[in-house]
C-alpha cells in the first residue's frame, strides 16, 4: 500500500484516528510520569513535571494530524468554501459577475468555434483547394439568376467534366 | 582539539526521521521508549521534543517505513508500538549512507583547520 492510498485510508478513519491519537500520547505522559515517580518524586509532581516537559498536548496533536492529511488540499478546500459563503451573501454582486463571466466565456467560446472551422480545420476532404460551385446559369448578368442543376443535368456534367476540366482549372 | 561540550544539539533537519529508524531496527517500541533511546545513547545530548516526534512517527508511518500496531508495553499497558519495515530498512541503509557521507564531508572541511590552528 502506497502513501497515497494510506492517506487515503486514513482519511475514512479520522474519528478513529483522533482518539488513537489521543490515547497514544495519553500513554507517554502516563509512562513519563511515572518514569520520575521511580526518581522520587510524589505521584502529583511526577505528573506535573511529565506534563511540563511534554509540552502543549493539543498543539502536539494538531502537529500530528497535520501528517495524516493533504494539508494543503485542505486549505484550499476551506478557501473555496469561504469564497462560496461570500458569494451567497452578496447575491447581487455575485449574480452580475456569473454573468459576465458566463457570457465572456460562451462569447469568446462561440468566436473561436467559428474561427476554427472557417480558418483553422482543413475541409474534411481531400484537394479542398481545387473545390468549385457550378450553377446553371439563366441570365447573363443577373447572379439571382442563377439556378442549381438538377440531378440529370449534374451527371450530364460531370460527363462533360472531364473534357473540360483544363479550361476549369487552367 | 579544545571542544566546549555543548549542554544539547539542534536536530538537524532529517536526522530524526533517520535516528528513530536506527531506534527501531533493534525492535518495536513505543514513542516514549523511542524518544529516551535516542536521548540516553546521545548522552543526553539529543532532547526528542514530543511535538516532533510523534508528527515524524506518523510521518513515517505514512510513508511505509514503519508501522504501528497496539501492544502490551512491558508494565502491561497498551501501547502504540512502532515497528520498521522492509521499506522502512532499505530507507535506513540509504539514509545512513547519505549522513554519512555528509559527516565525512564536513570533517574533511574542518579538520584541516584544526591542525592549522595546533
């Protein structure tokens, strides 16, 4: 079992943990104590004097604890909570920069989606260079004119495309 | 030399995690009897702050080089007993190594000095 998954382990055993904790440093006062009890000194001042030297029990547990867990993903959850309790309590404030930054956001998305596919993206086929429209054209002039061929008259065409594909592309 | 003996010694970063590993590569023990070891064979020398050992424990338990489980102590009291593992060996020798490497280094450095003042 790595690091990882040991810290992720005892993150389900926190409770558990926070009174092993507790009972394990329970225990070195206690043998402290009485370590300087064999010394000579009355119950009452072996336990003071173990306590003294022990230090700042809750500060020694808090130092613990801080090895169990990811510290500093903690933090940052905390700050993300504080943040979010801020927004709730300016609603208004908090509704207008949503808003802006939903908008800039869909806005700038919807430009680049745009400039992708019409300048970026090659055509989905090969030779996209070489592509042509061909109409049917009525009139000589007028480009409302201009009609779509219709089935029969594209294989007609393509037919003639063949023959003519030099003066097309020349 | 003329050494003035120093009444204790500033940990150096690191060294702790390595003195309690050679602590438990005589057996398991608890972090009490952890902290007097390292503080009688130092000659009273290395005073073991709770509020340093018991972080580096569990530090180390994270880490896999040690593990703990609760044990009767030899006055029959449960106790958190930490004991190293096959991790926490192959760890031992690479951090002794390192140290001393690193002591060697420094008495290299000094020792010359030494005999230029003699």
């Amino acid at each position: 079992m790595n690091f990882f998954f040991r810290k992720l382990l005892w993150l389900t055993q926190r409770r558990d943990k926070q009174a092993e904790l507790r009972r394990e440093l329970q225990f070195h006062l206690e043998e402290e104590a009485e370590e300087r009890q064999e010394r000579g000194l009355a119950e009452n001042e072996a336990r003071w004097a173990a306590r003294r030297e022990f230090g700042n029990v809750s500060l020694v547990e808090e130092a613990t604890r801080d090895e169990w867990g990811w510290t500093r993903l903690e933090q940052l959850a905390r700050d993300a909570l504080y943040g979010l309790r801020q927004l709730r309590r300016n609603p208004g404030f908090s509704a207008i920069a949503i808003a802006t930054l939903a908008l800039g956001i869909g806005g700038i998305t919807a430009m680049f989606s745009a400039f992708d596919v019409v300048l970026i993206r090659p055509l989905p086929y090969a030779d996209a260079d070489r592509l042509v429209m061909i109409w049917d054209d009525m009139g000589k002039t007028d480009v409302t004119s201009r009609h779509q061929p219709t089935p029969a008259e594209w294989i007609e065409w393509r037919r003639l495309i063949h023959r003519s594909r030099d003066q097309l592309y020349g | 030399m003329n050494r003035t003996a120093p009444s204790r010694v500033e940990f150096l970063q690191g060294t702790l995690d390595l003195l309690i590993l050679r602590t438990l590569l005589a057996g398991p023990t608890h972090g009490h009897a952890i902290a007097k070891h390292i503080q009688r064979t130092s000659e009273e020398l290395l005073q073991v702050e709770t509020g340093s050992l018991y972080p580096a424990l569990h530090r180390l338990e994270a880490r896999g080089w040690i593990a703990a489980s609760w044990e009767l102590s030899n006055k029959g009291k449960r106790a958190r007993f930490y004991r190293l593992t096959r991790l926490g060996r192959k760890q031992l020798v690479a951090e002794r190594s390192k140290w001393e490497a690193f002591s060697h280094a420094m008495a290299l450095i000094l020792n010359p000095a030494d005999r230029e003042i003699q």
